[in-house]
C-alpha cells in the first residue's frame, strides 16, 4: 500500500518484515535481461523484549544495506483488509470514500484509523458493481513501524501488506496468467492468494493444525478441504476460471511432506512453490531461512503493479 508514496525507482531494494519472533530482511538487485538477483536474505530471531530496531540496524551496517530504498511488510493482526462493493469515485477518491463504509467493521475510531484501498480487476465482481479491498490500520501500529524504522536508520519507501507480497513473489516466481494460487502456512493455520496476471482476486485466511515443525506432516485432508472451499467460491461465486496451479509454501513445507494424496486430491495441479523459477538466489543465501523471510522478500519485490493505489 501506497502509505509513502515514494517515486524513486532504483535498481536495488530492501524488504524487512519486524515479526513477533524477530526481523527477516532480503536485499534484491535487478539486471537488465536476467531475473533479480536475491544477494541476501536472513531471519534474526530476537526474543518479545529485544530492541529488534537495534538488531537490524546492526546487520545491515555490517552489510553496507542501509541507504538502500526499504519497503516494510506490516504482520498479520495488524490491520483488516476488508472486501466490499467500491464506490463510483475516482480512483484517487477511492481510500477516503471506503473510510465511511467501513467505521461500523473496525474495532476503534475510525479518526484513528490510516486506510489504503485497491481495487480489484473488473471481472472480479459478481454483480455489476466492481469490488475493492480497503485495508485498514491503527494509527499507533502505523507510526510504531515507522518509529522502528527510523531507529534502524532504513530509507524507509512503503509500508506494505503480506497479501500484496505474496502476490509481488507469486508475479516474480510463477506464469500468472491463467492464474494461480499461492498458499502459505504456518502453525496453526495458513493463508491463501489468488493471483491472475499479476492482480490480486481473492485472498482468504484458514485455520488447520499443523505444528510447522520440521517432523510435523502436513494435515492433508484439512488443507484439501479448505483448497476446495477456497477454489469452488473463486469459481461459483466469483465466477472465475480456476486457477491452473495452486503452489504451497511456509514454514517447514518441504517436497517430501507434499504427498501423492495432496497431489492428485484435486484436477488442479498442487505444487511446492519454487523461488528459483523467477528468482536467482546469491551464494550465501541460507535456503531453509527462506519460509520466514518470504515476506520481507515480497516487500523488497514491489512494483507499481496493477491494482495498487
């Protein structure tokens, strides 16, 4: 989301997520004619009292990243995105508009409330009015972020959320136009994004019981019942083509615990997701680490793209 509104456009960026176990951060270079480069990317695990700010800021002076452009993904449970008909404004018009349909849905003043809305494409809509994602946040985990990004002494760009990140990584990563699905998991539960040519149709959260420990099988029956809710509304309700992949990724979700069973449950082909198939990965890339800096990866991906206000 467009909460700075920076113009500049350089050849590197800079992703940081701060989490609730630590800060993740991934440093990618962009080369004429050659996929982007990921030079860097790394988890620091850091416990609830540490000055994660100061860890980060540490890190990156010893890289040389600091004057490097940043985006920040915010962490899930600190905004709502919320999904609704958009208003027929102008789509400069379209946050502030959104602001006053959505201040009975939120859990506080909207006065201190930031918004940011985009809408989705034009054959998203079920009826004839065309539907808009509105995003919003609480002040006070707004300025915190930018508070923690001054005292890391970042270039702070954008402040961004997870949805649009993996969607920044699927575009990277995956053939997009026929639309795929990217699911990511967690302990606990996992979310979903459909992406069709680079813009974001659905997004939804699920919960399934999977520990995401590196002995911990993923629950196949469950996550393919939530696969199939999530894909039969896509093509019911939303009247859309399915997507032609769905990919899984996350924590601890390796190519052995996708098994036959998961594979052939459904007629759309179920993946692991593969980074290396848009990206080029450095040498001191630690490829287990990836799951936990796919955020921060998607933040440092960021594009004007379609769809994003």
């Amino acid at each position: 989301m467009n909460w700075f509104n920076a113009k500049s456009r350089q050849n590197e960026m800079l992703g940081v997520e701060f989490a609730a176990e630590g800060v993740a951060f991934a440093h990618v270079r962009r080369m004429p004619t050659q996929q982007p480069l990921l030079v860097s990317s790394e988890f620091i695990a850091a416990d609830k009292d540490a000055d994660v700010a100061e860890i980060l800021r540490s890190r990156l002076a010893k890289l040389g990243l600091q004057k490097i452009p940043c985006n920040i993904a915010m962490s899930s449970g600190t905004y709502q995105m919320l999904l609704g008909e958009a208003p027929k404004v102008p789509a400069e018009e379209l946050a502030e508009a959104l602001r006053w349909r959505v201040k009975d849905l939120i859990q506080f003043p909207i006065a201190d409330a930031v918004l940011d809305a985009f809408l989705l494409p034009e054959d998203s809509a079920r009826g004839t009015s065309r539907m808009a994602y509105a995003v919003v946040a609480q002040r006070n985990n707004v300025t915190q972020l930018i508070a923690q990004a001054k005292a890391a002494q970042i270039n702070l760009q954008a402040i961004d959320i997870p949805e649009l990140c993996l969607r920044n990584v699927a575009q990277a990563c995956c053939d997009t136009k026929r639309g795929i699905a990217l699911v990511k998991l967690g302990q606990g539960g996992g979310t979903l994004q459909i992406i069709r040519d680079g813009n974001l149709y659905l997004s939804r959260q699920f919960s399934l019981a999977y520990n995401a420990g590196l002995l911990d099988d993923l629950p196949g029956d469950a996550l393919v019942l939530e696969l199939q809710r999530s894909l039969d509304y896509f093509e019911r309700q939303m009247r859309q083509t399915p997507p032609s992949h769905v990919y899984l990724c996350g924590e601890n979700v390796t190519a052995d615990k996708l098994t036959p069973e998961i594979r052939n449950s459904m007629a759309v082909k179920i993946e692991l997701f593969n980074l290396e198939a848009g990206l080029q990965l450095g040498e001191n890339i630690q490829e287990h680490n990836l799951s936990l800096c796919l955020l921060a990866l998607g933040a440092a991906l960021r594009e004007d793209a379609v769809g994003v206000v």
